[in-house]
C-alpha cells in the first residue's frame, strides 16, 4: 500500500511524456516547470481505493515533504522516511524500524525514487481527457495509458488545476475494478525545513526493535 501511495506522490513533483496530444504535452510542460521549481512540496493528501465487485472501500489520510529526491511520508500510522542513501520505515506502534536500500532489488519496503520516476517516463501515452469544476477549482484531465499491455493498470487520469497549474487529483484504474484515487486537500511550497528535517536520529526511538 505505502509504495503504491509514493508511487503517485513522487508522478506529483515530476513529470515527463512519451506519445501525447499537443495540447496534452503543453500543460503538462507547464505543471513539469511549476512543480519543479519549488524548493520543497508539503501537503496532506486522501487516499481512497473502491472495489464495487469485491464491495471493498477504505479512505486514508496523510501528509508527505518532499524536496528533492528526498521525502518524508507519513500514512497508515507509520512514518517512510528516505534520507539520500537508505530507505527508514517506522512502525511505532510495533516498535519497529526497518532500514533498506533503495538500490536493493530484493527489498520489500520501499521503492526508490530513481526507480519511480523511470518507469513513469517509459511507461505512458498521453491523452486529454474530460474537463471538471470541483471545490471551486478548474480541473482538466490527462489520460495516462500503460505502453506495457501486461500491466495490471488499465489507466490513469492526472488532474490539473488549470489557474495554478499544479496537481490536484490521480486516480487509477486497475483491470481487475479497483479504482483508487489519491487527492491533494491542501499544499505548501518553499518550505523552510530543518537541516536535519530528512535525517534519521536513532536515539528518537530507544527501544525500537531495528531491522537492516
């Protein structure tokens, strides 16, 4: 759950196309300069999976700063954080902190952001989609369509706040009928953080069983 999640948050500060439309591939330019000329990104977001066929629905809430490749995730009551070299996912309610390398192929915590960022620049076409007034924001919507026809992704829509030019809302499509979406509720830019913001201090948890 936590990878897909970061999946969608780091699609949120980088963008990159493949096949598009050309208006599509021209908003897409601009959000790509807004959102990377921040210094910093800081916002709570929703996170919403529906599955009317398997009558599943589940909401969570979180908040992420990301600056950078380095990112600080807060969701599901625990905390991922990815200081530049090694990937720290705190549970605190099971007292456990689990460190891995995001290079290790074989780690089962994390995905790393190099990672991420590649698949999403290889993995789509692009498509301008339906247009909608929501929470008094003008929203237009992108079509993201899997290049891989093995993927168990049918598609994604990427919502554009067309005055800001910045993310509003993902939703995905699974081919199985799971739909979830994940929604900006409010967003900071050019935060001024901590020098040790993205650190791991291991004498914040005294007693936490360590695994590495």
């Amino acid at each position: 759950m936590s990878n897909r999640v970061l999946f969608f948050l780091i699609i949120i500060y980088n963008f990159s196309y493949s096949q598009t439309s050309v208006e599509g591939k021209n908003l897409l330019n601009q959000v790509s300069e807004k959102m990377s000329s921040y210094s910093s990104i800081q916002f709570d977001f929703s996170y919403v999976l529906n599955n009317r066929k398997e009558q599943i629905n589940q909401e969570s809430y979180g908040e992420i700063t990301v600056s950078g490749d380095l990112y600080k995730l807060n969701f599901l009551d625990a905390i991922q954080l990815y200081d530049g070299n090694l990937t720290y996912t705190i549970v605190p309610e099971n007292e456990e902190i689990t460190i891995t390398n995001p290079d290790d192929e074989l780690s089962n915590y994390t995905i790393s952001p190099s990672y991420l960022l590649s698949f999403y620049k290889e993995g789509y076409d692009y498509q301008m989609d339906i247009k909608q007034f929501i929470r008094d924001k003008n929203i237009q919507f992108i079509k993201l369509i899997p290049v891989d026809e093995n993927t168990d992704v049918q598609y994604l829509l990427v919502g554009v706040d067309l005055d800001t030019k910045n993310l509003f809302r993902i939703i995905e499509i699974g081919n199985n009928g799971t739909q979830t979406t994940l929604t900006i509720e409010k967003m900071k830019t050019n935060v001024s953080l901590p020098i040790n913001f993205f650190q791991f201090e291991k004498k914040e948890y005294p007693n936490f069983y360590i695994i590495e």
